[in-house]
C-alpha cells in the first residue's frame, strides 16, 4: 500500500516550525529531509524515522518496524500529533546524523 499525499500533507504541517524540511516521492512513499539530512520517511501512511542513538533515547518505548519488505527496521513515531515533540525528535536526531556526502559532477 502507498502512502497519501494527505498524510504527507499532515506530516509536513506538523513539522512546519522547523526550517528546511524536504521530501522526495520514491515508490510511492516518501523520504523526509531535515536540512539535507535524511530523517526517515513515511511509509504506508506511517511515520518512521531511522533507529539512531538519539531517536532511540527520545522515543525509548518506540516500536521497531519495517518500512517494506527486505529494509532494515526503523523506529514508529506514534506521537505525530504532537508538533513540540516531533520537532524535539528531529532536532535530537538532527545532531547525531551525518554530514551527507557532496553529489558527484556529472560530465
């Protein structure tokens, strides 16, 4: 089952106070950026976000699940009604992700 462009929709307005928020559409879900920084994604109409150190201490009762079939586990954000905490989330994890990596010239 794809994800909706309304939870989508939802997600990103939850996650208005924060700059820089950005998403790609990929197989009918969609990757969640937080200043070029993948974050996690929204997958059958789920938020899930990758199971780093700091998610794992902001969420320590937060459920493992997959993404799709054959990915490594992520951890559930139950809590999306909350915009403190959700913000609170991505700036803990923020922090910890690393730097991407410049993208190469194409000639």
């Amino acid at each position: 089952m794809a994800s909706s462009k309304e939870y989508l929709e939802f997600i990103l307005g939850q996650l208005s106070g924060l700059d820089e928020i950005t998403y790609r559409a990929m197989m009918g879900e969609f990757i969640i950026y937080y200043r070029d920084k993948i974050i996690g994604g929204i997958y059958d109409d789920r938020l899930l976000v990758k199971p780093i150190k700091a998610a794992i201490s902001y969420m320590p009762t937060a459920q493992y699940e997959l993404p799709y079939e054959g990915a490594k586990e992520m951890l559930l954000v139950d809590e999306v009604d909350d915009r403190e905490f959700l913000t609170g989330l991505f700036n803990a994890m923020y922090k910890k992700l690393p730097t991407p990596k410049p993208k190469k010239k194409k000639f």
